[in-house]
C-alpha cells in the first residue's frame, strides 16, 4: 500500500469511503479482496496473497535471469527467474501463473525504454511474496541506480562460458545508470563501451543484468523473510537536496507540484533549472 | 516478444540456442513453457497462455479503475479494474491472479515516479490476454502520451457523484503529458491546476486517469479481439526526427547509441543537445 493510500485501508474500503461498492465486493474478504469464486456461493479458487516463499539461491537465480531474457526479454525474463524457481520449490499457487504477464515491460515497457524491464519483473515477483512490496521495491531500484553493470560475477560467468546460454564471453566496461530509467541505462552503456543498442553486444549487456538484478531480489526477499532486511541505499544527497522543496511534502508555492525519487540532476541541468524561474536557485 | 527478440522464438530456445536449458525445461512445452507440474509426472496445473477474453464495458471498467485505485494505487487498480470483470466473466484462470503483483507500481514504482502506474497494470492484462502485447501496449502509451487527462467524461462523473468512490466533484484543467513517466504527468498537471503533488486533489485526477486508461485499455482489447485494431497513434514527429540517427537501427558512431520511443524533447532541449556535442544539428 503505498504512501498516498496510508488513510484508506483495505478494511476501510469495503465498510467505510468504498460503501457504495460493497454490491460487487460482496463475499470477499480480506487479503482475497480481488478473488473472487467464478459464481456465488462456489468454492473460493484463489490463493491467499501474498504467496510463500522459500529461500533461492541468488546464483541459480542470476543464470535464469539471463537466460530468461533470450526467451522472454527482459521484464517477462527477470519474473520468470524467481516465479520458476518458486514453482519448483512450492508449486502451487506459482503454477497457475504466465510470467508472460510481465511480457509487455520488454525494452522499458514495449520498446518505449520508460522503466528498466529487469526492474519491472523483478518487483512484480517482490509484489507477489510480500505485503511490504513498497519498502522493498523502492530498495532494489535504490541499489539499481548506484550499482555498475554487468556486475563482476556476471562478466566472469560469461568470460568462463559458465552462463546456460554463452553469446558471448566479452568483458565489458561497466557503468553506472544513476537512473532507474532504461533509456538513460543503455544510453550511457552504450556510450562507454562504443556499442550501438541494437547490437547482439547491448542485448547481451541487459542479459547480465536481468541476471544482476534478478540474484539482488533474491538477496532482498532471502533477507526478509528469514534474515533481518534493512534498507542499504537512500536516495542521492542531490535529489535529497531538491526535494527539500519538489517532494509531495511541500506546499505548491514552494515547488510542491513535483514528486519522485530519481535523482533530479539525471534529466534537469542548470540550463532547465534556469528556465523554470530566473531566479531559481539552481541557475 | 519484443523486437529483440524476433529471430529467438520460444521454440528455439527449446531445441536450439536455448539447449543447455534443456535440463530445467524438460516436460514443458510451448507457450505453457512457464508453468510446469509440481512435481514430474503430476497433472498440469497451469493454464494455457494467453487467457480467455470477453468484452467488457469500457463505462464499467471506467468507474472500477477509479475505486481501484483508492483501494490498491495506481498500478494494481487499473489492472483490478480489468482482471476482476474477467473475474466475473470468465472465471478461472482469472480467479487464481492476485491484482496485487502490480501493488509495486504505485506512485511510478514504490513512489519512484517512473512509469505511469496506470499505465504498468493496465499493460499486465494486455498480456494476460494476448499474445500481441507488444503491439497494443505500445498504442495505449502511445495514446497516452497525446491525450488530455483527466477525461471530459470522467471530470462530468466525478461532477455528478457517479463514481463509485466520490471524493471531489471539482473539475478538473486537463494537462497532455507528452510522456508515459509519473514524474512528467504528475508535475504538468500539478502545475496547471496549481495543486501540490500531495493534495487530495492531486490523488483524485490520478484516479480519475487510472479510469480513462483502463476504460481505453478495454476500447482497444475489445477492438483486438473482436473488432478490427489499427494502431491510431504515432510517436511524434519530432522523435522520429531525431530517431533518424538516435534509434536502435542506427550504428553507433551515427548516435545509435540510444533507444527508446518517448518525444525527446520531454527530457531534451536544445541546451541539452548542445551540450552534447558543439556542432550537434539541435544545438
């Protein structure tokens, strides 16, 4: 549940502000809110949500990953590493599940490069096996903004022929997106390592790191479900500096009409800034 | 399958490139690829991919995304809106999903401001229900991008109190985005309406958007599985103009180092441009 919707619990939808659909609601209770049984009076059909989970080994996971995006692109890829893995560890409710749900998310949501695809399936897997998807979605796109991709373990495996499906066992130069987004992501992979992002090289890269950022949210959801999850990264001094007045907290007058956690400086430079209001603060 | 992907298909990566995968895949087959049996040798427990679709009422679905997201944000209401009239349609597979692996994509991920969230769920069920969700999801951003939000009609149901869920009935200015992000979306309007991205007003055109989007989510699945789908929207002319040398198809020393399909000037401006490169053509 996120920030916006703290004042409007599930509870308080179904007996308070959301009376007036009770008609449709009715016999749903509820986590299962959403189930509902095919006619009234049948037995429910659905699952409790959210879904069990059972440790993954990260490294497992992370060849999945990479291998899942030579099949299903990277979104439909990244939910199919953990989904298939919980399928073979619990089975059911994960068997009744097409990870091609995710499928539109391929190249940042069918070739619009908005949201990183890797990003999406992953925390659509987060979404399925716990309530606190919000606190752990936000902590895996924190750690994908700092962190250089392929990672290290990912360039060995592919050096090494190691991964389930080898392409490629180039090394590449690794770079770091500050920027959820996967236009910004390729864009500066592409220019560091001089490769064009329609070559089998690109697609190689977002490969590894489907794989990356699958084997992190393993890490995540092993950490909080049986280990002790806290929150490594925080948003950039820079974004955190901008938001003291562009952030859902402050008031219109003082730049309260912006919202968002990526870090500002990844689209505004001075030069925007300077247009917002001459004497904005940033010129 | 996305354009990367073209030339691997799902077979392939059964019997081809994909073969060292051969060992975790045995027993599956064709687009149930992603469900397996719980165990080898017991009864397939998945559901053949894509679901069933029936028409729905666009209307209905409407008022639905909007409640949805006073219950469940941005992202898992719209896709509410659409599964739970499917729910009722058709049943199972329906009545085995939980609405919540979208919970994620509230505020453009956990808050990120990413990705439209409405956008994010409503493409989930294009792919639960179509094997073309790369083309119809990029229509419905597409669509997106160019039209004014939130709707005459949803601001004439909120005027009337006929939403289910009636928090304002002000009407509100309508802002195009020009863009499929959360951050963009929620800034221009905030701005024309001179409304901080905190207020409860802000929340309320949100909720109105998420049921102008999944009412035309249900316009073009109707159209697709019943009709005659023709994409109406094309990126913009500008973006194809600098897509002539920034795109997937370009090589790398003429700008291909870039992707994506978003109007670039919604980040770019000329300063930016110029900044690139002294004798870029946009400087």
């Amino acid at each position: 549940m996120s920030q916006d919707q703290s004042s409007v619990s599930r509870r308080n939808f179904l007996t308070g502000t959301g009376a007036a659909l009770a008609g449709t609601a009715a016999g749903l209770v509820g986590h299962s809110l959403f189930f509902r049984p095919s006619s009234a009076g049948a037995v429910k059909q659905g699952f409790e949500w959210p879904w069990p989970y059972t440790e993954l080994d990260p490294e497992k996971v992370r060849k999945k990953g990479h291998a899942g995006y030579y099949d299903g692109d990277c979104a439909e890829g990244a939910l199919y590493a953990l989904v298939s893995e919980l399928q073979e560890n619990v089975g059911a409710p994960y068997t009744y599940l097409p990870v091609q749900i995710m499928g539109f998310g391929g190249g940042g949501v069918a070739g619009w490069c908005t949201l990183c695809g890797a990003l999406n399936g992953a925390c659509a897997a987060i979404s399925l096996t716990s309530k606190d998807f919000y606190k752990l979605s936000s902590e895996l796109v924190a750690w994908y903004c700092e962190t250089p991709f392929p990672s290290h373990t990912s360039n060995e495996l592919a050096k090494n022929g190691e991964f389930l499906v080898n392409k490629s066992n180039k090394v590449f130069k690794q770079t770091v997106s500050n920027s959820p987004l996967c236009h910004v992501s390729v864009c500066k992979w592409c220019k560091e390592n001089e490769c064009g992002s329609g070559c089998p090289d690109r697609s190689e890269r977002c490969a590894r790191m489907v794989g990356d950022v699958v084997a992190k949210t393993a890490e995540i959801l092993n950490a909080y479900h049986f280990g002790e999850f806290r929150a490594q990264c925080s948003e950039s001094d820079l974004a955190h500096s901008c938001q003291a007045c562009h952030s859902k907290e402050s008031p219109y007058e003082m730049g309260g009409w912006s919202r968002g956690k990526m870090d500002c400086t990844s689209c505004h430079i001075k030069g925007h800034a300077s247009l917002v209001d001459p004497h904005h603060p940033g010129k």
